[in-house]
C-alpha cells in the first residue's frame, strides 16, 4: 500500500492521508478505531455500488466496533441534484445524525460530489472520507475538496470546498468497473501529463495496452502518479484562486457537452473530446505545436477514449453552453490552455478568452464525418 499526505496551510494546518492499495475495507476500520474521528458513521453510495460494496465495509466497521449505517440514492449524474442531496439529508435526520458524526462517500465522483456537499453543510460541516471506486474518482474526485450538485442550467453551480479527512483507494474495486467505466479514467490521467508532468504522458503513451489490460501495479502506479499530479496542485491553490484552474484544460468543452448531452455523455468521454478541441485553441492561443497536439489526441485514442464531438450534438447548443461554465467571466467562457507538453501558461492567470468565432471553429474540426 502507498500512503501519503496532502497539507493544507492554515491555523491549525489541515492534511488529508491518501491511501492507495488493495482490500482496504480492514485498514479504514482499523484507523477509524485507532483514531475515531466521529461517534457515528455513515456510508454514502448510490444503488449500483452499494449493493457490490456497502455490507463488506459496514461488516468491517462492526467487527471494529464502530456504529455505522448505510444511505443509498440513484446511481448516475442525474442524481446529482439539490433533491437528492435533500432526501440524503432527511434520511440522516430520521436516522438521528447529529453533529457528532461522519460521512463516508463509497462510490464513484457523482457519490464523492455529493455525500461531500452534504458532509460540507451538515451541522454546518463534519468530517467525511472519500472511498472512491472508479478510475476516474481515485484520481480526479476524491481529490482536493471540491463537493458539488448540479443545477438543470450547469454542473457543479452549488458547492463547497471540504477537504476530506481521508482518501481510500482501493484498486480491487476496479476489477467490477465495466470497461468503457474504467478506460473514463484515462481521460483525466492524461490531463495530469498534459498540464504537469511530461514524464507522466511519456509513461502513459509507453504502457497503455498494460493499463488497458488492468496489469494491476501499472493501475496502480497510474493511480500514484497521478494523485501526486493532483495533490502538487491543489496543495500551493486549495481554493482555484489562481493556478489550480490548469486543471480545467478540456473541461470547458466538457461540462458543455455533459451539459447539452442531458449528462447521457460520461465524463471521462466528455473530458477526453474536450481536450482533443481545446488542444486546437491551443495551437492558435497558447503556442502548443501541432505534433504535440496530436500526441495528445494520439495518446486518448490509445485508451479508447473518443475525441470527436457526436454528429447529433448542435455545435451552436454546445458553444452556448461553455458560457454558463463555473469559469466564464462578464458572459465569455475561459479555457485552460497548455503551452507545451506538461506545461501550463505561468503565472496566477492561467486562463484565457478565446472569440466564439474561434471556438466554434474548433468545434467544428472535431466534428464526426462519415
């Protein structure tokens, strides 16, 4: 097992523990045990995974000695809404959670957003731990604190920075990920090399047939990487004030497309087209050469991951929507853009308007044809 920190200035200083292994239901009770941090837990899942996962772990908080109890809501992004966060928070009622409990988010990024909104305005906040078991959620989600829901106009409208006391990511939950869930993870991983660490995008470039193959400690060194990527980031910017917003390269386009796309588009695929499009305005904006463009869409392709926009998304909807990104400034929308391979513009403003005339053209580049 890996572990390491992530600490947050302040008075007292913050640090969230990372966890990265295998069968790791034992060792959170353990610690929990060892260092409580709550009188009562209680385990957050949408239906999907907690009929694979929650009885395994609640078993584990018992046998430790600990009280815990089990909340489930609908699985996917649609759930992700005010009302769900609602009934999550009627149902803590019911169950009697005061402010003397604590939240454990076990599921995917759609779970870690919102039992981590909730967490963040329960009691005006208690603890919680991340449990993430996709891909995508190991490395992007869990990580840094941001909790959210989404609104029917755009994604993560509501939300709240709360780091998470802890992260546990156990790999063996992977091995239940159906295959288009699983290579969705990729698609931030890349980012990771893309805006911070060449080597890592080298490396990935190198073994993506072993990753794909779920060689488990690739997965794991994958999953290593690129938390270290994340937490580096956050670490010097816990609140995007300036250079955490690198992160963001591919997600204006993204949120767009899950936005116009009734959030039926995963994310993974969403962030992985639109790197492929905002790897154009880089080439234009920020100075990016084409080779290394084309390794970047090369290097997503080698995953499986799609890099062209759908022939039934409207490019006149989807260019609309990148307005109402969290990003956007006086009604423009605002890219994150890489100059070079693991590279980033310098400086606290990282982000740049690029003219509607000019993104609609990149998004008409990255059309579907045939």
């Amino acid at each position: 097992m890996k572990q390491f920190a992530l600490r947050f200035p302040g008075s007292p200083p913050r640090t969230t523990r990372i966890h990265v292994g295998r069968r790791l239901f034992a060792r959170i009770a353990a610690d929990l045990a060892e260092r409580p941090i709550a009188e009562r837990y209680f385990v957050v899942s949408d239906s999907r995974v907690g009929a694979l996962y929650a009885a395994d772990l609640l078993q584990a908080l018992a046998r430790a000695g600990l009280r815990a109890d089990r909340i489930t809501f609908a699985r996917g992004e649609a759930a992700k809404t005010p009302r769900t966060k609602q009934r999550i928070e009627d149902r803590l009622l019911a169950l009697g959670a005061g402010r003397d409990c604590a939240i454990l988010a076990l599921g995917g990024g759609v779970t870690g957003d919102l039992a981590g909104f909730v967490a963040a305005t329960w009691h005006r906040g208690v603890p919680f731990i991340q449990l993430p078991t996709t891909l995508l959620a190991m490395v992007d989600a869990s990580i840094g604190g941001k909790t959210a829901i989404n609104l029917e106009r755009g994604k993560n409208l509501v939300g709240a920075i709360h780091q998470p006391h802890a992260v546990y990511a156990d790999i063996a939950t992977l091995d239940t990920l159906p295959d288009p869930i699983y290579r969705d993870g990729f698609a931030e991983i890349v980012k990771g090399g893309v805006i911070a660490d060449a080597p890592l995008f080298r490396w990935l470039e190198a073994n993506a047939k072993g990753l794909l193959a779920r060689r488990g400690n690739l997965v794991t060194e994958a999953v290593v990487r690129s938390v270290r990527v994340k937490a580096r980031i956050v670490r010097r910017d816990e609140r995007e004030s300036g250079r955490r917003a690198i992160l963001n390269f591919g997600h204006t386009v993204a949120h767009a497309l899950e936005i116009v796309s009734n959030y039926r588009m995963s994310h993974g695929c969403a962030v992985a087209i639109g790197m492929a499009v905002e790897a154009r305005l880089a080439v234009a904006h920020a100075g990016l050469s084409e080779a290394t463009a084309t390794r970047i869409v090369a290097t997503l392709q080698a995953f499986g991951l799609p890099t062209a926009i759908p022939r039934n998304v409207s490019l006149a909807r989807l260019r609309a929507a990148t307005h109402r990104d969290k990003k956007a400034r006086a009604g423009r929308a605002r890219y994150a853009l890489p100059v070079a391979l693991g590279r980033m513009s310098p400086g606290v403003r990282v982000t740049t308007t690029v003219d509607d005339r000019d993104v609609l053209a990149a998004l008409r580049a990255s059309r579907e044809t045939g």
